[in-house]
C-alpha cells in the first residue's frame, strides 16, 4: 500500500510543474548566471525550474544569436534579387532611355549648328 501512496503523491507534486516558457531575457539571465565563474549551476537551474537540456538549449540558442548578429555589416548594403521578368523590365527601361538621351543629345547638336 505504500508504494501505491508514493505513485499517487509522486503524480500529484508533478501535476503542479509545468514547462515554463522564459522570456528572452529571463533566458539571457539564466545564461549570464550559469556563465559565471564558481555559478552554483544546479541551483540556478531549480530556481528557475529548469533541467540541464534547458540550459544547453539555452547556451546554443545564445552561441546562434550572437552568431547571427556578428554577421551583420551594418553598412554594407544587402544584395537585392530580383526576378528575370523585373530584370528584362528594367533592362528594357534602361534601353529606351539610352536611346532617348541619343536623340536628344543630336537635337541638340543641330540646335546648337543653327545657332551658330
């Protein structure tokens, strides 16, 4: 009867721990304190009901951020891709304004012969 008793209470302190979701900087917390040199990492872990997968999921969601972030140029311009059709449109563009900056570059020249 006794083992029954400790199955029953063991699925009773269960029922009240819950998976709980940490914000991003409880997370960063949490990674900050198990850093430190001497952290009493069990402990750490307990008070904010985490297991010790939690935390090396933590360390790498850390170690990925940062990695991304390290990544960025700010100044750098990102490289644009554009689709074929878009691409033939603005060549098509760019064309007939070539072509138009010619003629009116001619038109100009016999302005500028008849005002001579």
């Amino acid at each position: 009867m006794e083992t029954s008793e400790l199955k029953v209470r063991g699925n009773i302190e269960n029922i009240g721990r819950r998976r709980k979701k940490l914000t991003p900087q409880e997370k960063w917390q949490v990674f900050l304190e198990t850093s430190a040199k001497h952290a009493p990492i069990g402990e750490i872990l307990r008070r904010y009901g985490l297991r010790s997968a939690e935390l090396t999921k933590i360390r790498r969601q850390v170690e990925a951020g940062a990695l991304k972030e390290l990544r960025v140029n700010r100044n750098s311009k990102k490289a644009q891709t554009v689709s074929y059709l878009e691409y033939l449109r603005v060549e098509a563009e760019l064309s007939a304004k070539e072509k138009a900056l010619a003629q009116m570059g001619e038109e100009y020249l016999l302005l500028k012969k008849r005002t001579d």
